[in-house]
C-alpha cells in the first residue's frame, strides 16, 4: 500500500518545494518513466485479451 501512495504521490505533479534542481530533474525523470511503465502495461493488457 506504501508503493501505491508514493506512486501517487509522483504522479500528482505538485511542486517540489525546497530542493535542488538536481533532485527535481530527477523526480521529473521518474514521473515520466512511471507514466511510460503504466502505459506500456495498459497497451500489453489489451493486446493480451
């Protein structure tokens, strides 16, 4: 349930407050990679069934 809500927690886009620009350009890094994760799951899924 914690890897769910830090998923989440990525994937809301808020504003990272009080961090390097270093450590931002790696969290929008992340996000992106989720999203390109999840959506290659979605696309494996519907070619299954």
């Amino acid at each position: 349930m914690e890897v769910i809500k830090k998923i989440l927690s990525y994937l809301t886009f808020k504003k990272d407050t009080g961090e390097g620009s270093f450590i931002k350009s790696m969290h929008i890094i992340n996000k992106i990679s989720i999203l390109m994760f999840l959506i290659a799951i979605i696309i494996m899924i519907i070619k299954i069934s």
